[in-house]
C-alpha cells in the first residue's frame, strides 16, 4: 500500500490509484446492480406473458371442446335420424329382416341384401 497523502489539515487522503480502484468497483457494483433490476424485471415480463398464454390456452380449449362436444352431438342426432329413415326406407321395400344391404349408387338405384357381409375395416 502506499504511503497516504495528507492535507494541510493532516486528514488522512487516498491515493489517485486508490480512488480510481474504488470508483471502478462502485461503477461495477451499479452496472451489476442494473443488470440484476433488468434480468428481474425480464423474467417478470415473461411471468406475465406465461400467465396471459396460459389463459389465452385454456379459453381456446375450452371453446374448442365445446365446439367439438355440439359437433358430436349434432353427429349422433344425425346417425339417428339416418339409421331411423334408412330403416323407413328398407322397410317399405320389404327389407325389414336385412342386416345388410347395398344400394346401386348409379340409376336405378336396387336394393340388395348383402349376404355374409364382411366387417368393416379402416385403411392404413
């Protein structure tokens, strides 16, 4: 350490070195203290915006399941009503005992009945 340098008033004095070691470490001490306040203050941003997502998620979801529970009912309202009139329509043809039939998609369209009819399997 070096020799201190006093003052007509003999209070003891930093060295000009002495000073500039302490000014850097307090200029260090702010800049680390600024970066803290900016890494905090980010990763509170980023709470914030993880909470606005996780409310936007669950209120998309949440309209997406109630889409798709009217689509599922509106489709088994609809398999009724198609399993009731098709049944309408076999019967009046005298095809009331059938499991099975085939309808000719092309003009006229016949009625058959399947015979032994093979289950039924989804591709890939």
């Amino acid at each position: 350490m070096e020799e201190k340098v006093g003052t007509k008033d003999n209070r003891p004095a930093l060295t000009t070195e002495e000073y500039a070691e302490l000014r850097n470490m307090q200029a260090q001490q702010t800049f680390l203290q600024s970066q803290g306040y900016q890494a905090f203050n980010y990763i509170k941003q980023l709470e914030m915006q993880f909470e606005d997502l996780t409310r936007n998620f669950e209120l998309q979801k949440k309209n997406a399941q109630e889409q798709l529970d009217k689509v599922e009912e509106e489709l088994q309202r609809t398999n009724e009503n198609f399993q009731l009139r098709f049944k309408d329509i076999i019967t009046s043809y005298g095809f009331d005992g059938a499991t099975s039939v085939n309808i000719e998609e092309t003009e006229p369209h016949y009625i058959s009945v399947i015979q032994n009819p093979q289950p039924f399997t989804q591709a890939g």
